[in-house]
C-alpha cells in the first residue's frame, strides 16, 4: 500500500442534529467513521479538517432563494419539514450549511491534490426549490456550480451509487450541459417519483454482487465517454448492503469494496480527481454502515 501525498478529509460530526428519539437517520455514524479513521496509521499522513460554512450566495447559486431564506429563517412548514425527515433546528441549518462548504472545499483540494473526500455529504435529494429524504442543501451541486463559476472546473462527472436516485442532483442538473449525471439505485426504492438524470440505471430488488459489477463496468466506460470529465463526483453509499434496513438490495461488503475500486480506477485511467462523499447507510447494525464507508474511505486513499 503506497500513499504519495496527503489527502484532505472533511469532517461534519462536530454539527450534530437533535433528533427525536428512535429517528431512523443514523447521526452517529458520522462520529463513529471519523473515529475509526483517526485510529489508523494508514491516515496518519492525511490531514482532517472541520467542515467550513457554506457562503449563502454560493447556496443560492443552486437553490430558490426563497427556499434558501425559509431554510435561514426557521420558516418550512410542518409539510416542507416532513417532506426533510428532520425538524427544523439552528443546528439542522449550520450543518447543513457545513455540509455544502465541506464538499466545495473538498472540491478545490481535489483539483490540487488529485482528489479529496468528505466523510458526510452526498446530499442528493435536494431539490433547487425544496429539501427531501433528509438532505437540506444538495452539497455536490453546490461544489460543482461554485467550481464552475470560479473556473476551476470544465466539466463534471457526478457518479451516484447510493442505492436511493439521486432526483435532486437531476432536477437542479438539468440543462447544464456541462455536468453529467449518473444514477445506479433500487427501482422500486424511494424516491417514488424519480427525476431522469443524463443516464440512470434501475435494479430489481435483491439484485446482487455479479449483475450489479458488470453492469457498473459497463456503465462507467459509456457515462466517461459521455461526459469527458475535469473532476468525478462520486457519491457512495453504504446502503445498498444485503443488510441495510431499507436498501432493498443485497450487495455484499466485498462487493461495495469493488464497486468503489472500479470507481476510482476509473477516475486513475481518465486523469482526473475525485471528491468523494458518504451518503446513505442504514444499517440494522451501524457497525455495517461505518464498515462499508470506511473501506470506501481507504480505497480512495489507495487511490491517490
């Protein structure tokens, strides 16, 4: 195992959410990776940095401003703070805020250093007028439309292999040529009314490691051809595991470990950087959840 350089890591755990009792978003996993990572000698030349703050502006370059400012202000509705799965907080805005600096700064090391990772992140439900499945700010959206407005970026690759589609990254992507959306997810898992990214790709439930692996091979040489890519965001996921609570499908730990090798030997070939974010993982054991991410984390680490 060769490491060349220091990567950075971008932590939001220190911005907790106060969450009913028995809420089903996995706050502490968060925690729980960061920890596991600081434990290792493997990170010990990697350097973890607390998640900055979004500007406002650079959110409102994706979002409603309305949207935006109902966020700021505690102003949702009963109905818009359902459709989130949160309750609005002071806390549930400073992090979701966190979140899209993390993944922006995360973007400006990666084109320095090859590549970066955010150990939350992968917001991708966010719609540009509205939040849902418990994602405020679409983080990836806002990295890339901030990078492409500073000029450091051409073109994007958004990979998004949670095992939710990522609607929101769609909605706000369209028409913006210059950024390529891929979806690989459940076809029959939320969300219910999917919005067509530039190339999506559905499974049956239960679908495991062979038939999701080659088609992800597939995949990647198509949406690499399509989309000619200065920087690959790859949101991972840890929730299509054959143990997460509302996955559906049925990969194994092994096989997420190749699905995340195959991602960044693809981003290797292409010559470009990647920004990695976590997304969802709901296992019935968290221990699941932090595993699968944490490997994530040390492949993209092998990576660099």
């Amino acid at each position: 195992m060769c490491y060349i350089y220091s990567m950075n890591l971008y932590y939001s755990d220190t911005f907790e959410i106060p969450l009913p009792l028995g809420h089903r978003f996995p706050m502490p996993k968060f925690r729980l990776l960061r920890e596991r990572l600081r434990e290792m000698n493997e990170t010990e030349m990697h350097t973890f940095i607390e998640s900055p703050l979004a500007a406002l502006d650079t959110v409102e370059r994706v979002h409603a401003s309305l949207y935006v400012q109902q966020v700021i202000d505690g102003a949702l509705s009963a109905t818009e703070q359902r459709r989130i799965g949160i309750p609005w907080s002071a806390a549930f805005v400073e992090r979701a805020r966190r979140v899209c600096g993390a993944t922006t700064a995360a973007l400006t090391a990666a084109m320095n250093d090859g590549g970066a990772i955010h150990l939350a992140g992968g917001t991708h439900h966010a719609c540009r007028s509205h939040g849902e499945g418990y994602c405020v700010f679409n983080d990836v959206a806002v990295a890339a439309m901030d990078g492409r407005s500073r000029g450091i970026i051409r073109r994007a690759l958004v990979v998004d292999l949670d095992v939710h589609q990522g609607n929101g990254t769609a909605d706000i992507m369209t028409g913006e040529d210059w950024c390529y959306s891929f979806s690989m997810h459940g076809a029959k898992n939320y969300p219910f009314r999917k919005i067509p990214s530039d190339c999506d790709i559905e499974f049956a439930d239960g679908t495991q490691d062979d038939e999701y692996l080659s088609t992800l091979d597939t995949a990647l040489d198509f949406v690499s051809a399509a989309s000619r890519p200065d920087v690959v965001f790859y949101t991972s996921g840890a929730d299509a595991h054959e143990n997460d609570s509302i996955g559906r499908l049925a990969l194994t730990k092994a096989g997420l470990q190749e699905r995340d090798r195959m991602v960044f030997a693809r981003c290797r070939t292409l010559g470009v950087p990647f920004v990695v974010t976590m997304a969802g993982g709901y296992g019935r054991d968290i221990n699941d959840t932090v595993d699968i991410h944490y490997v994530t984390v040390m492949e993209a680490l092998k990576a660099s």
